[in-house]
C-alpha cells in the first residue's frame, strides 16, 4: 500500500517536471517586463534632472542671495547691541527690550488695524466691481484699464495728490465741505488727527485711543484705492475660467443672483481669493511706502502711523540701532510666517480646486 505522503511527493514530483518550462517561462518574461518598467521610470524620473538643476540654479541663486542670506544675517544681527567695533554680542536682550516697549506693540496695533482695514473691503469691493465689469460687453477693456491705473501709479505721487486733497486748510475735500456749510473750525484735520475715528463718530463716547485714528483710516482708504485695481484684475480671470455651463444650469433651476454666488461663483473662485487674501495679508503687514509717502515720517500724528515696517526704518536709521531693528525685523518675519500658516490651516481646506 502506497503511503499518503509518498503519493503527494510524486504527484507535485510530476507536475514540476510537467509545468516547470512554462511556468519558468512566464516567471522569466514577469522580470523582464519589471525590468523594462523599472529603467523606463528611471530615465523619466532622472533624465530631466541635469537639465531642471541648470535652469533652476540662477532663481534659487536669486532667492538665495536676496532672501535667505539676508535673512540669516537679520538673524545674527539681531543678537548683537550697539554700532560698529562697538558691537558687542547681547543675546536675547533686543527681543526682551522689543516685547517690553511700548511703541512695539503700538505698532503692531497699528498694524493689525491697517490689515483688517485694508483686506476685507479691499476683497469685497474688488469681487463687486469685477463681477460688474465680466457682464458687461462693450468698454470692459476700458474700465478695466481705469481701475488697473492706480496700482500702476507711483505711490509717491499718487500720495502727494493725496496730501494736497486732504489739506486741512487748503485742501479741496475741506474746501467742499466748507461750500456745504460746515465751518472752517469743525473741518476734519484728516492726515494730522491723532485721535479714534470712532471716537469722532460716536461723538466723544467711545475713548480717542479705541480702534484706528483718522490719519491712519485716510492711509487705509488710499491703499484700498491704489491696491483694488491688482484684485479686481486677478478676479476677472479667475470669473472667465468658470464654465458659463454651471450659471446657466442654476438660472434655469430658479437660482437667483446670490444663490448662484454662494453656491457657484465663489467657490469656483476660491482659489482665487485664497490667492489674493495671502498676497494681500503679506503686503499690507510689509506695507511702508503708503505710510510714508501720506505722513512725511510714517509716524503720523503721535505715532497713531507708525506700523511695524516704520518702526524698524525708524530704529534701523533714525537711531542707528541696528541689532534692535534686526530683532524688530524677524518678529515680523515670524508674525507673517504665522498668520501665513494659520490661514493655510483654516482656510486651505475650504477651498475647491475642481
């Protein structure tokens, strides 16, 4: 009697020497095509490489001599106090001096104001104005060039026509208002009123040191005219890249004009505003050339116009501090990196893509 185990040996005994050619043909023609694969995705992977490496090293270069570098130099910079051979290493002591003074944190207030005057209305308006000039037909090109001309205007000059226009004497703006019956004493000091505009308005019951002054609520007007013209140009290209198809479809439906907005147009264009609302957060906390082109100094009326970028040109040439202003320079730094990433982590994941 043949045993169990002896029969199963030769049965798989017999099917080896049966199927093993064919079976080690197939298993050779697997590794070939893996093989074939493999050095396929290689030189698609690597070929490109020497190429990519040439054409990028002149940006990052670029960015390397101009960015980095200074930054690190910001760094070390920062931890040394005085002028000079006189430089002498103090550590932390320029962020502990910063944290503690007053004017740091009036400036970042200041700041803080210009950003969230600046960002939202700035948005709002430009998405207005954008969506009225994408329906309409003839002169498009013509009002989207009038709108694009403030951004395109030198800050300093378009400045100096503000100044003069917000003359409080000879200005005209206080001159019309003169014509309308206000006397001369209750005319509006405009980019020399140090105190609240919501003191102003609520008549002297809320604080004069509550909320933004009138000299910087003039400073945020200008930028909203000279920067809208920038937003409303992105958003009429991100309006033309949304298919008519999806409109169409909601008109149909019933969908009035703010069903379609909020269920269609603004999340097709978020992106778009994501993009603008990053660019616009960074440049109004870099901002300086509107400050100080409208004020002379950048300070304003007891420094109600000082933001952090006047502060550091202040401290950095005015009084020659230049480990301070170093110091002054990365908490901004780090201020922008921050709100950067808090944005991106909040709102980046609202955004449709598709």
């Amino acid at each position: 009697m043949i045993e169990p185990t002896a029969l199963i040996l030769g049965a798989a005994i017999l099917l080896a020497v049966v199927f093993w050619r064919p079976l080690s043909n197939a298993i050779d023609r697997f590794l070939e095509k893996m093989d074939t694969l493999l050095a396929r995705w290689r030189s698609h992977r690597f070929k490109d490489t020497p190429t990519a490496i040439v054409l990028l090293l002149p940006a990052m270069g670029v960015i390397a001599l101009f960015g980095f570098l200074p930054l690190l130099l910001s760094l070390y910079l920062s931890l040394f106090g005085g002028m000079g051979i006189n430089m002498r290493f103090v550590g932390l002591d320029n962020y502990r001096e910063a944290l503690d003074h007053p004017a740091f944190w009036n400036s970042l207030a200041v700041t803080v104001y210009f950003a969230l005057g600046t960002i939202p209305i700035t948005l709002v308006l430009s998405y207005l104005i954008a969506s009225f000039l994408f329906r309409i037909g003839r002169g498009r090109g013509f009002f989207r060039t009038v709108y694009f001309l403030p951004h395109v205007t030198s800050v300093v000059a378009a400045a100096t026509v503000w100044r003069v226009l917000l003359h409080p004497q000879i200005g005209p703006i206080n001159n019309l208002l003169g014509a309308l019956g206000l006397p001369p004493s209750e005319w509006p000091r405009w980019l020399l009123e140090p105190r609240g505009v919501l003191h102003l308005i609520s008549g002297g019951w809320i604080p004069e040191g509550v909320g933004p002054s009138l000299a910087l609520c003039c400073v945020i007007l200008f930028e909203i005219w000279h920067g809208s013209g920038f937003m409303i140009v992105i958003l009429l290209a991100g309006l033309a890249a949304i298919p008519p198809e999806l409109e169409e479809a909601a008109t149909i439906d019933g969908a009035g004009w703010l069903q379609r907005t909020r269920h269609i147009t603004i999340p097709m264009l978020s992106p778009t505003l994501f993009f603008l609302l990053i660019v616009s957060s960074i440049k109004s906390f870099q901002a300086f050339n509107s400050f100080y082109a409208l004020t002379g100094t950048g300070r304003g009326p007891y420094n109600t116009t000082m933001n952090m970028t006047v502060y550091i040109f202040a401290s950095l040439y005015e009084r020659q501090r230049i480990g301070y202003g170093a110091a002054l320079a990365t908490l901004l730094a780090v201020a922008i990196i921050a709100l950067t990433v808090v944005q991106w982590r909040f709102l980046g994941r609202k955004v449709h893509y598709e």
